[in-house]
C-alpha cells in the first residue's frame, strides 16, 4: 500500500518508519525545509548546536518509547536543571527547599517547608482554574512571584482563565531535587535531534519532500497516488477552517551568540523570568548538548499570538471547539481513504515528545493490525 504522510516530526517520522517496516510505500512531505518539526537542531553560524524552535529535552518513563528511538541514537546523559529568577535571586523551580530557603532567608528541614507550604496554601474544595491549583499547593506570594506573571506572558490569559491541567503539571517539592524532570529516562540524543531523525527515516521505502506543504498537494493529481494518509498538521487546516481557527500560542524566538567566553554564562541550562522582560527563559545550549566550543549561544523565547502554532490554549472553549473537530475526523477516518490524525497538532494536546512517539507507534499497531484482518463476510 502507499501512504502519504504530512509532517516530518516525531509523529509523521515515527508513522512513517513503522509503516515501511511493515513492507508499505512511504512519501512524507514537510512544508518546513528540514525534517525533525519542532525538535529540529542545527550548527548555528559559529558553529554550535542550537535548536531552532526552543529549547528540546527528552524525558520518559516509557521504556518502550526509550528503546524505540534508542534504535536510532546513542544518548548523552543530561538532566535539566531550571532556575527562576524572582526578587533579584535565581532559585530553584520547580519550587523545593532551596527555593524556600533562599527566598525568605531560613534554614527549614522538609517537615519545616511542608508545614511552611501547609500554612500558606489556600485550600480549594474543586480545581477547576490553574489559579485554583497554584493557590492550592502554594498560596498567593507564591503564586504571584512565579506563577502568575508567567503565566500571562506564556499564555497572554490569568491563572484563572487556564483549565487546571496547565498548572497540574508543576511540581512543588519539599526535598532538595532540583531537576526539572523526574523521568526514568532523560537525555539528549548524542549527535542531535536531526540526526536520530535522519536514521529513523532512512528507509529504502522512504521517500522525503520538503518545502511541500500537503494543502497544495491535496489539489494536485500526483497526490492522487497513494492510498492512505497520515496527517500530522493542524486538525483545523484540514478542514478548511470551517469551524472556525483552533487558537494557538505562538513563540518568536531571538538567538544570540557571545564569542571567547572562559565559563557558560546562565548556571543552568534554563532560567526562567516570571516577573521581568518581555520573553519566559532564556536557554544556553551548550549546558543541555555538552558541546565544546570557545563561544556559547543562548535563546529568549518571546511568547505571541501570532506565527507558527505551538501551544494549544487549553481552555473550555477551545476544548469545546476541538471536539467538533475531532467528531469530523473520526467520520474521514472511517470513510474513503482512511485518514490517521497522530501527533500534537492533529490532536491539539500539549504533547512531550515521548508521548507523541507512544501514540504514533499506538496509531500504526492499531492500522497495521487493521490493514493485516481479513475482511469479514
Ligand atoms: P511537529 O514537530 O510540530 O511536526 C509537525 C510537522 O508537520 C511540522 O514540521 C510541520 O511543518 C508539518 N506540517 C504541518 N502542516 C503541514 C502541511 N499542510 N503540509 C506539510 N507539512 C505540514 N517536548 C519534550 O518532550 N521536551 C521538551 O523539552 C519540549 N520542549 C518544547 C519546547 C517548545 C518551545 C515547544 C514548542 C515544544 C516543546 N516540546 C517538548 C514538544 C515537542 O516539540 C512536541 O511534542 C513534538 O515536536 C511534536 O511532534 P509532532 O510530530 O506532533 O509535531
């Protein structure tokens, strides 16, 4: 069978890969000009590993995601570490001891910082907002100093205005685990992103085109020769928009190189600023890729309404939305060619990576199960 698939990112590539292991014809085209979607890196013009679309971790509890994509890269041990940066002090989010301690000058063992958390939270009978979550685990100070201020620049929307998933996903800490994730696995592909996703769809059954984007291609009679589709682009572009625009949050991203440093500039690979400058974070590569180089480059990602989408807002309406949707593409799914919607702009789901790999290789088992049934009578 042949296959079209939209999207050369971890769902199109993963999709892809499976299907031309299972002896299928596979086309995947990208309107990007690089394969890898948002977890594209690259040489930057001095010669360091940057990524293009942010900053890019992997982390997962998933051994079966790990050693799938281990198939196509060796992994450099790392463990992201992020700081804030709250009344002039870089502390440690998510929130722990240290943070604690250092903001307001005390030496409290865990059971000191849970009685500390204990007396300031503001319990909620139902968490319905984010705000309702953040005033939940760590009160209102708390909230205010590192949440509430990065949340409108995140997400140009209050607390409040968030379903509590968003803030859900924020630890808060009574130890000294200063680690961003706490996964089994965590690491960065030893030679990049790009190049785990040149070996995972270097396939003789693969073939690739860039700068292609499927809405032209669609029209065109030589899309005309395949079978099936597996589409990982934007649930509302395939259909035309006519529900209306599925809203997104989008990132501009300002990279910056200094040249001859002696040490990395940030202590750590992240630090975040709630409170002050337009941008969220800033990041420097070279502590998440280990890269030796006389000079360093660092990203500021400046959140915004409009470009590329990235982050699906997750509130009520846009849930709401989706849905409707989503009840169009399982009908092109079960008729005609047989449409596959996989990966996080299909689904409109904030996905980590890991999770977009599980679904991917969820999606093709299911599929290659399918295609493999006899017809029944
Ligand atoms: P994408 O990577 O977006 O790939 C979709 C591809 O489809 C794109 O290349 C696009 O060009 C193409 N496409 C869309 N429409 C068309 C069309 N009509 N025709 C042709 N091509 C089309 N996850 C983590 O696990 N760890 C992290 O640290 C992390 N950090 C992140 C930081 C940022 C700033 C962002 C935005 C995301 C981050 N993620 C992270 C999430 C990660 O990027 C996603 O999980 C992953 O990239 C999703 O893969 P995907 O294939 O679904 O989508």
């Amino acid at each position: 069978m042949r296959f079209l698939v939209v999207g050369a990112g971890f769902a199109g590539a993963t999709c892809a890969r499976q299907l031309a292991e299972a002896g299928h014809d596979v086309h995947v085209v990208d309107r990007r000009e690089h394969i890898a979607g948002n977890a594209y890196d690259h040489l930057d013009e001095h010669g360091v590993l940057v990524h293009r679309y942010g900053p890019h971790i992997f982390h997962t509890n998933s051994d079966k995601v790990f050693d799938y994509l281990s198939r196509y890269t060796d992994w450099r041990a790392y463990e992201h570490r992020v700081l804030a940066s709250v009344d002039g002090q870089q502390v440690p989010i998510p929130i722990n001891r240290t943070t604690i301690n250092t903001l307001y000058g005390l030496d409290l063992d865990e059971a000191g910082v849970a009685a500390f958390l204990e007396r300031v939270r503001e319990p909620r009978e139902s968490l319905r907002t984010s705000e309702d979550v953040v005033l939940n685990s760590v009160g209102r100070e708390l909230c205010d100093k590192f949440f509430r201020g990065y949340t409108r620049k995140q997400w140009g929307r209050d607390l409040s205005e968030l379903s509590a998933g968003v803030a859900a996903r924020i630890p808060t800490r009574t130890n000294d685990d200063d680690r961003y994730f706490t996964d089994r696995h965590q690491g960065m592909p030893a030679q990049g992103y790009t190049a785990l996703f040149e070996r995972l769809l270097d396939h003789p059954r693969i073939r690739i085109s860039l700068r292609t984007d499927w809405r032209d291609l669609r029209q065109d009679d030589v899309a005309q020769g395949w079978d099936r589709l597996v589409y990982s682009g934007p649930i509302d572009e395939y259909f035309g928009c006519v529900l209306g625009k599925l809203p997104y949050r989008s990132l501009r991203f300002e990279h910056r190189h200094v040249a001859d440093v002696d040490a990395l500039l940030l202590p750590v690979g992240t630090v975040n600023h709630p409170n002050e400058h337009g941008y969220t974070r800033e990041t420097e590569f070279r502590h998440l890729t280990g890269q030796d180089h006389t000079g360093t480059s660092l990203v500021r990602e400046f959140p915004t309404d409009e470009g590329e989408p990235y982050y699906p807002i997750p509130a009520a309406e846009n849930e709401a939305l989706f849905k409707q949707y989503q009840a169009m593409a399982e009908a092109e799914a079960a008729g005609g060619k047989g449409v596959l919607f996989v990966g996080r702009l299909a689904q409109y789901r904030y996905y980590n990576m890991d999770q977009v790999v599980a679904a991917a290789l969820h999606a093709c088992e299911e599929l290659l199960a399918e295609l493999a049934a006899p017809l029944s009578a």
